[in-house]
C-alpha cells in the first residue's frame, strides 16, 4: 500500500506540499471525494476562461468521470465555496 503513496500525484500539489499530501493520505485523512470534486470545479474554470460552453464543459467533464450524471456534475461546479 506504501507504494501506492508514494507513487501517486499530489491532486492539491497549489495548495500543500507533496509531503504533506503523502503524510496525510498515508494517515486516511484525505477526503477523496472532495478532492475529485475539487479537481472537477478547476478542469470547469479552465474550460470557462477558454470560452467553452458550460454545457459542453460539463459533457466533457462527464467523459471524464462516467459515472457521474450531467447534473451532479452541475451541482459540483456550482457549489458556493465555503
């Protein structure tokens, strides 16, 4: 399982350290749920800012991440931040 820390990319690598990310992945304390969820509101502001539509954005998101619906995917990228 180690080597699966180890090897793995640092999803969050803007806001903390790869060591930091591997201490607390290695320790459960990473949510990787939010961390998809992150991953997708920033590929959505990409895709935005390039002047992709948002509908095509989310069904390109979609591609991506298959077994999650056009909607859940639209409820994601519009959650206010807290």
């Amino acid at each position: 399982m180690e080597s699966k820390v180890i090897n793995e990319k640092n999803p969050l690598a803007e806001l903390i350290s790869d060591d930091v990310y591997t201490l607390l992945n290695s320790r459960g304390l990473i949510d990787e749920k939010s961390v998809r969820d992150f991953i997708i509101r920033k590929k959505y502001k990409n895709m935005r800012d390039k002047k992709v539509s948002a509908c095509s954005a989310i069904e390109t998101l979609r591609d991506e991440y298959p077994y999650l619906q056009f909607d859940t995917i639209r409820k994601i990228v519009y959650q206010p931040k807290n």
